[in-house]
C-alpha cells in the first residue's frame, strides 16, 4: 500500500497495489540512477530517523522497505502486498502482512514505541482512514510517537492510484479523533505554496499517544 513514488516527478500508473507489478515499480523507482546519484531521497530519511529516533517503530504501509530501513534495527512493517513483504525479507528487514502481523504481535504481545504511516491514507477509499488506523493503536505503548505523512497537490496528483486527499488539516483531525496529542503539523521540505508545482512537498503531522513513557 505504501507510496514509494511521492518523491518521483513521473506520473503514476493505475496499478493494483497488492500486485507483483507495483512491487517491480517501486524497485524500479528506487534504482532510478538519478536518484542514486542525486540522494533525493536524503533529506526526507533524515526528517523520518529525526522524528522516530531509536523507537521501535511499527512502519504501515512499508512497501519495500525504503523507510524500514532507516528504523531502529527492531522496527516492523506491515504492508498488504505480498510480493513487497517478501522483498523486504531478502533486505534482512522484518515485515508481514497485516492478517498474520496480527497473530504475531498479539501472541507476542508486541508493543511499539513509534507509528509511522507515510503515503499510505491518500491511497485509502475516503472515510476509511481512522478505521485503519484504529485497529493498529492497541499495539502502540504509552507516549508512543505518531508521524503521518501525505502528499501536497502536485504529489497527490502525480499518482493515479491516490483516491483521497488528505491535507494537514485532516490529519489533525484525525489524530483528534483517535485520542492522539498533536505535537506539530508542518510543511517539508519546503513551505506550504511549494506543495502545488512541487511533486516531493509533503504534509507531516507528529503526535503521540496520550500516557507516560515507559
């Protein structure tokens, strides 16, 4: 489910999200040569490893792995496309598909000290957002921290798998809605007005659940 593209200036192919293809694609984009060469990637890894620093860190939506990777070495992904999670093994990370990540962290009881959701929610039918993250908070330990993360305009509309479009406004509400304390809501890497020409600006909300830290 998770969208590898939002950082990819190319327009997105209607692709099943759960298919071999979409898999290939997000390996293809991440092996672009100019990328490569050019560490765009950088800067949002560094604001991702800065928010999350040393939490074990439940990552929803880790496609192949890319932010996975910049996690705490006992983070966890989910993500309901078979092919990805199987990748994310050969890279020596730890992933599941949501049903069997269930029974895993629920027999374990398994606890996480960070949530991460990035580019995932636009890809949600709209109103199913707050649902599919409720089913994930009981596996979130007190004072647990929460990054969302969203496309702006241009990013959003450079994938035609994105169904709804989910601004910062939306993601305070939800985290509202959820029982969770905003602690910022920012536009990254560069200021708000970027986000209409400017396919890489993102919406990032941090917030935490509600307790003391362990």
């Amino acid at each position: 489910m998770h969208d590898e593209t939002a950082h990819d200036d190319g327009p997105g192919g209607l692709l099943d999200t759960t298919s071999q293809e979409y898999t290939q694609r997000l390996q293809d984009l991440e092996g672009a040569s100019w990328k490569r060469m050019l560490h765009v990637q950088a800067p949002y890894r560094r604001n991702i490893s800065r928010a999350l620093s040393g939490a074990r860190t439940l990552d929803l939506g880790c496609g192949i792995g890319r932010n996975l990777q910049t996690l705490s070495d006992d983070s966890v992904g989910v993500d309901h496309n078979r092919t990805s999670v199987a990748f994310c093994r050969t890279r020596g990370l730890v992933a599941y598909l949501p049903e069997t990540f269930r029974t895993w962290a629920l027999e374990g009881a398994e606890t996480f000290d960070g949530l991460l959701v990035a580019h995932v929610l636009e890809h949600l039918p709209p109103g199913t957002q707050e649902a599919f993250l409720r089913d994930y908070l009981p596996f979130l330990a007190p004072a647990a921290r929460v990054v969302l993360i969203c496309p702006q305009e241009r990013g959003f509309a450079s994938d035609a798998s994105h169904l709804d479009y989910v601004d910062d406004a939306r993601l305070v509400d939800l985290c509202d809605r959820l029982g969770l304390i905003v602690d910022d809501s920012r536009s990254f890497p560069l200021p708000r007005p970027a986000g209409r020409v400017f396919s890489h600006n993102e919406f990032v909300v941090r917030a935490r659940v509600p307790g003391p830290a362990a």
